[in-house]
C-alpha cells in the first residue's frame, strides 16, 4: 500500500511543479524581513487555499504567521513547517524561498491520500526565523501541539539528514553617554562608542578560555553621529551560541561582563534587551530521520558528503524549540555550487535549475516520510 500512496504523493506533487517553482520565485524576487512577511505569508497560504486547505490567518494573533488544514480529524496529524523571512541586505541568502515551496509541495502531495492514510495534513507559516523566533512566539501561544509529527527541511551546500543546531540568544545592545563638543569640551563627553570598543576588545580576549564549540559574534548598528561629537548613544546586536541551552545560560553571563566592562570603563549606561526568546539544541526524532534519509535517497539525493562542508550547516533554528515539544526532523538540502547560507551567491543558488530539483526533491522526500511516520505510529 505505501508503494503505491508514494507513486500518487509523488504524482499529484509533480502536477504542481509550476506553481511550486513559481511561488519560489515570487518569495525570491520580493524578500520580505522577520515579522514583515505579509506577501511572502499571503502567497504561500493562497496556494495551498487553491489545493482544498482551510486557512487561518492571522493565526494565534500574529500577522504573518498562518495554518493551513487538510483533511481535520483524522487519527494522526503531520505539519510542515513554512518559513519565508529573508535577511537584511542579503534577500533569500537563506534559502527560506525554498523551505516555503518544499513544505507546500509536500503537504499538497500528502494531501492526496490523507483521507485513506487517516492523515490530517497541515502547513504551519512560521515568520522571523532570522533571529526573532517566530516559533517560539507561536509556541507560547499554543502552537504545534495538536501536531503528532513536525517537519521540514532547510536549504544547504550539501544534503545532512541531521541537524545539529546550536542554542542561541539574540541580545540587542545599547550604551547611553553624554555628547559633547569633541574639540572644545571633550571633558564633558561619556564615550558610549568607547565603551563598545572595550566590551569587543574583552570579548575577544575571551574567546581565549572558551570551549571551541560556542561562538560570539555581532554588529554594531550604530557607532555615533559625526566625528566631532562624542557619541551619546551606541547600539549593537549580538548572538551568543553554544551547544545547549544550559551551556549557554552559563557562556551568557561571561559575555555579559564583557559589556558591563565597557560601561563600567566609559561611564556609559548598558541595556541589553533579547530580540527574541532564546532558540534550543535541537530533539531529532532519530527514527524519522532515517525514513527521511532513505526517501531522499531514493529519490537520487547524495549524503555521503565532504565532512567539511557538512558542518558549515552549524547554525541555530528555532526549530529546536519546536522539536523539544513535538517530533521532529529539520534536515538539511544541498543546492548546489561553492556557497554558503547567508553569503550573496547562496541567495542566487536558491533559484534556477538546480534549486528547482532541491525543490522537487525535498517536497517529496519530506511528503513520504511523513506517510512513514504516519503509518508506522498511528
Ligand atoms: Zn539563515
Ligand atoms: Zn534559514
């Protein structure tokens, strides 16, 4: 019976292809940022609107954000996971185009055989994966938890069946001093760009003593006004990863001194405000995992990879938060060429021949690993 339920999933996903590839491109020519997605959110609801989904958007009070239903009731319910959010300066150099189109591809295949597979098939729209934490806002609003089994997969250099993501807090940063006339009366300034310089030079030193395994980084958004003023008020963002969120909690309050030391050297006063809740290490559901790995196999997909270009697909996603209260697999996909996510060139890889393939290929292989799953459990 799965043989022949996967021909049809495979079937009535390639009788889609165009409008798969086309919302693709549409999200790809017009990225939209974290809790912006209002066209990118609308076109991917619309689509699975005009295949037989209910849609509920807003969904839980958040603008872009949605849920699609196929099929309500059944005994087993699978969601793929939506997001579409594109990064500052970088448009779809994530490949979130793609996570969009993959997801919608494969809930519109499942939903082909939900009815005799007693599937109930929904897409969760996630916005502001980028750093915000679109899920976990989702998550505190009841989210995710009718589901039985979560899933979807991220556009990558190489095909990873595992994801490994690190735990991360988002933190914005702000030192508030006191301007004055750089020339004239230097003496009446407090130097809120100095005290940056320190908190970077501290965290540097740091990196010293910390394990290999975490990683700080950030950008100041905000340095001063001009040149012969001293800077009142300077701004930053920046993330703090580790391997779980326990490590993490601890790594945080070393870095954190790195700060106070800034504002503690210059005078200047420190906020910090988290831009979002803190993504966790990811729960994979291990067995589901494998199904996926042996679908996307089969369907022509390579894992035995350079080992190198695996871990480049280390990042963090608020999938985690997700896995710990539902299973679920985040795999990763290849698309192809020399580039990495978040790098210009990746966001040019995410369209095109070989992008379409990815798209062909993950809309599937998750669609039949979630019948796996659904029939083996249910
Ligand atoms: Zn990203
Ligand atoms: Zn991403």
């Amino acid at each position: 019976m799965n043989e022949e339920l996967k021909r049809r999933i495979g079937e009535r996903r390639a009788a889609v292809d165009g409008e798969l590839i086309a919302l693709s491109n549409a999200l790809h020519a017009d990225p939209e940022l974290g809790w912006q997605e209002h066209r990118s959110s609308a076109a991917v609801a619309d689509l699975l609107a005009a295949h037989g989904f209910a849609i509920e958007q807003p969904y839980l009070g958040l603008e872009t954000a949605f849920r699609a239903v196929c099929n309500p009731g059944a005994g087993f319910t699978v969601g793929f996971l939506a997001e579409y959010d594109a990064l500052p300066g970088l448009g779809h150099a994530c490949g979130h185009n793609l996570i969009s189109a993959m997801s919608a591809g494969g809930a519109i295949g499942l939903s082909e055989v939900a009815r005799e597979a007693g599937i109930t098939v929904e897409v969760i729209g996630t916005p502001a994966e980028e750093g915000y934490g679109g899920k976990i806002e989702l998550l505190e609003r009841g989210a995710f938890t009718e589901l039985d089994f979560a899933l979807m997969a991220h556009p990558a250099p190489v095909d990873v069946a595992e994801a490994e993501p690190f735990a991360v807090a988002h933190w914005h940063i702000q030192y508030d001093g006191r301007a004055a006339h750089a020339a004239a009366y230097p003496e009446r300034g407090v130097n809120a760009n100095d005290a940056f310089i320190i908190a970077q030079t501290a965290i540097a030193l740091l990196r010293q003593q910390l394990p290999k395994s975490v990683r700080v980084h950030g950008v100041q958004t905000r340095g001063g006004e001009a040149p012969n003023a001293i800077p009142e008020r300077t701004e930053g963002r920046w993330y703090v990863r580790a391997e779980t969120t326990e490590q993490l909690l601890e790594l945080e309050q070393r870095v954190l001194k790195c700060f106070e030391a800034g504002a503690l050297a210059t005078g200047a006063k420190l906020t910090v405000t988290p831009e979002g809740g803190r993504y966790s290490e990811m729960r994979t559901d291990l067995e589901a995992q494998e199904l996926y790995r042996a679908n996307a196999i089969r369907l022509g997909r390579d894992f035995d990879v350079d080992p190198v270009a695996a871990t480049m697909n280390r990042a963090s996603t608020d999938m985690g938060n997700v896995s710990l209260i539902v299973n679920a697999i985040h795999p990763y996909i290849g698309v192809g060429g020399d580039a990495s996510n978040h790098q210009p060139a990746f966001a040019d890889a995410c369209v095109g021949a070989v992008a379409e393939q990815t798209l062909r290929d993950g809309a599937t292989a998750l669609a039949w690993t979630a019948l796996d799953v659904a029939l083996g459990r249910s």
